[in-house]
C-alpha cells in the first residue's frame, strides 16, 4: 500500500495500490502513521509520490459503496487526520505528483509544503465543483492559501498540467 525508498536524510512514500493509487482507509490511516512518526527518523525532508502516470486517484469510490455509516464516518475522520498530518509536519513534505491527481489526488498535494509534477498530459483538480458539490472548508482554505480567494473560486474544476501551475509551488506559511 505504502512503499518506503531512503534517499540519504530524505524519505519517500510512494503510494502503492494499483491500479489508480485510490485511498482507501487502511491506506489513509498507514500514511498518516507514516508522516506522525516521521519526525523520529531524523529525515530532513519527505516526498510522497505515486505511480509513473498515476499519483493517486483519490478516494475509492467502488470501495466506499460497500461501506456502511460507521466506516464511512471513520474514513472521513481519518482523511482529516491525514490532511492534518500533512500540515503540522514538523518536516518538509513535497508532492512528486508523478501524474494524473484529481479529486483526493490533489487535495494530498495542497497540504504539501511543495508540489512538483511530471510532464505530460497529467489532470488534477477538484471534481466536486463540476456537479455542484461545494469544497469541504478546510480544503477551501487550504487552496486560498496557496492561490488567493479570487484564483480558488475559479480553479475548483479539474485542470490540465498547465493550468495548474498557478498553484504548484512553495507553500508560504511561517513556520518553516
């Protein structure tokens, strides 16, 4: 689910759950382990990426429909705690969006502290805007942050490579 490759005093998890790299809970749960216990390594920095052409497709829809309220409500707890994870780290995580990232693809590199994409015709974006659904606040917030209200509002729909790049960058926040 989760690989680990050592780079000196940076550490990578490249996620492992073929085809499309989708989270499930159990995946969730292992990364946001994974990041909460990386501070003891003494790694100077993380990477997350995924497949060559699929960094993660998001949530697993058809995995999700088999689950019932309770698990669901777990689910949710858990992806917060992991967007949570990735914004307290005390260690630089960036993004190697290593393809296509929409939905919960996209949101995992927004709480990076940078993001770096492979070249070609690679989507990301938020599919919730496309049918209507507004974005959760915290993911909201989490996009203002790095692009501006204005840029947000208009960036909900997914985007090729090059529209994205307004957004992959540095994230600016005082802490690091």
């Amino acid at each position: 689910m989760l690989s680990t490759l050592e780079h000196g005093s940076i550490q990578e998890w490249r996620l492992n759950r073929p085809p499309a790299n989708a989270l499930s809970c159990e995946m969730i749960i292992a990364l946001r382990e994974a990041i909460e216990g990386a501070a003891a390594t003494g790694k100077r920095a993380l990477v997350l990426s995924g497949a060559p052409g699929r960094f993660s497709g998001g949530l697993d829809v058809p995995l999700l429909l088999g689950y019932d309220r309770v698990r669901i409500a777990t689910l949710w707890r858990e992806f917060y705690g992991l967007l949570q994870a990735l914004a307290i780290s005390p260690i630089p995580i960036a993004a190697a969006i290593t393809g296509h990232a929409p939905a919960g693809g996209t949101v995992l590199a927004l709480f990076c502290d940078y993001r770096f994409m492979a070249q070609g015709d690679f989507k990301l974006g938020l599919n919730e805007v496309q049918v209507g659904i507004p974005l959760p606040p915290v993911i909201l917030a989490a996009l203002r942050r790095l692009v501006g209200p204005r840029q947000a509002e208009r960036l909900g729909a997914p985007l090729s490579r090059a529209g994205s790049c307004a957004w992959i960058g540095r994230r600016t926040d005082s802490r690091r």
